[in-house]
C-alpha cells in the first residue's frame, strides 16, 4: 500500500477510549468494579497502615491508647483479680472483636477480583453470538459486520484480566497485613495470660516458696 493509504490505516486504529466502547455495557461494568475496589483497596491501606503504625508506638508504651492492642491492655489491666482461664477468654473475645475491624473490606475485594473475569469471559460469550448472528444475516463476504463481536469478545476479556490481577494483589499484600496486627495481638494475649498465672502463683506459694518451686521446676527439667 502506499504511504497515504498506511497513513488512512493508522487513523483508523481505535484509541483507548474506543476499545472501551468496544466492550459495551459489559466493559463499563468491568470498569466500575475496578474502580470501586481500588478505591476499597486504597482504604484499606491507609487504615492497615496507620493501625500498624499505632500498634508498634503502644509496643513500647505501658499505658493503653485507642488502639487494638491498647484495647486489648485495657482488659488485661481492668481484671487483675480473675484467673488465667478466664482472662484468657476475655481477651480471646477481645481480639475477636478486633478481626472485623481489621479485616474489613478484604472479602469484598476477593469478590470483585473474582468476578471481573467472569464478567469478561460474559463479553466474551455475547461478543461471539453478536458474531454468528451478524454472519447469519449478512453471511461472510464482509469481514467488517463481524469485527463488532469479535471486538466485544476479544475486550472484555483483556477488561476482566486488567481489573482481576491488580485486585488480586491487593487482596493478597492487604491480608498479610491485616494476619500481621491480628498476629501480634495473638501474642501479646499468650503473654498477658502467662504474667497474669506467674502473678498468681506468687499469691498462692509466697515469693519465697515461689523462687523455690521455679528452682525445682528449672533442674527437673534440666536432668529430663
């Protein structure tokens, strides 16, 4: 072809705006459900993170803030008289008063990486019957009545992918940081628990008889 009819060819090349037209009511679909959970994402990234950043200043301070883990301190400090079963329950209760908060938003946000490429495997089916029926009423000798569905078909698919695996990575690092906090609150009960039952024997044996008992405990398990 010459240079004028390679040039005609160029301009006719769809831009971004006309492969998403291409994609029809499916595609814009496809769209808004990516927008709506980066916009999920982001939240929850910047809520994660100044939780973390909260959490990690209340590991080095002994007087509870509003936080996750200064809530949990908070039932830890508030029954200094109970057992260790029973502080254990509250703060088991207490941390699962947390995982909603934490853990907000991330289900809804598997969901919409989920459903984006069914969404586009849809285009993709109504892209191919749009073809058969354009070739049914206008036969083959145009390849340009068929170039709609196939453009429907082959978009949304591409629309579904885009949207699927960003969200999916979100998802992913969002989970990591949520299991993080949900971790160390874990870890913190577990420690609580054990001050609150060495407290409690020291009630019960006197510090004297305490030290001797760990004494006995610590040789019995270094002759085993």
């Amino acid at each position: 072809p010459t240079r004028g009819a390679m040039l005609a060819l160029l301009v006719q090349v769809p831009d971004l705006k006309n492969r998403v037209e291409q994609g029809g009511l499916i595609g814009y679909v496809i769209l808004i459900i990516g927008f709506i959970g980066v916009l999920l994402a982001i939240e929850r990234l910047v809520v994660l993170f100044l939780t973390n950043k909260k959490v990690q200043k209340q590991l080095e301070n002994d007087e509870p803030e509003d936080n996750p883990l200064g809530r949990i301190m908070n039932v830890y400090k508030n029954n200094p008289d109970t057992d260790a079963e029973t502080l254990g329950l509250k703060l088991d209760e207490a941390i699962l008063k947390e995982m909603p908060v934490l853990q907000r938003g991330l289900w809804t946000i598997a969901l919409l990486a989920a459903v984006s490429p069914l969404l586009g495997l849809l285009g993709t089916v109504t892209g191919i019957i749009e073809t058969f029926q354009s070739i049914t009423l206008y036969g083959t000798g145009d390849p340009r009545v068929m170039s709609g569905g196939i453009s429907q078909a082959l978009v949304t698919t591409v629309m579904g992918l885009l949207v699927a695996i960003p969200l999916l990575i979100f998802h992913g690092y969002l989970s990591s940081k949520s299991n993080a906090l949900i971790q160390i609150l874990d870890e913190k009960s577990m420690a609580y628990v054990a001050l609150l039952a060495e407290e409690n024997r020291k009630k019960v044996f006197g510090q004297s008889q305490f030290q001797n008992v760990k004494k006995e405990e610590k040789s019995t398990g270094s002759s085993s």
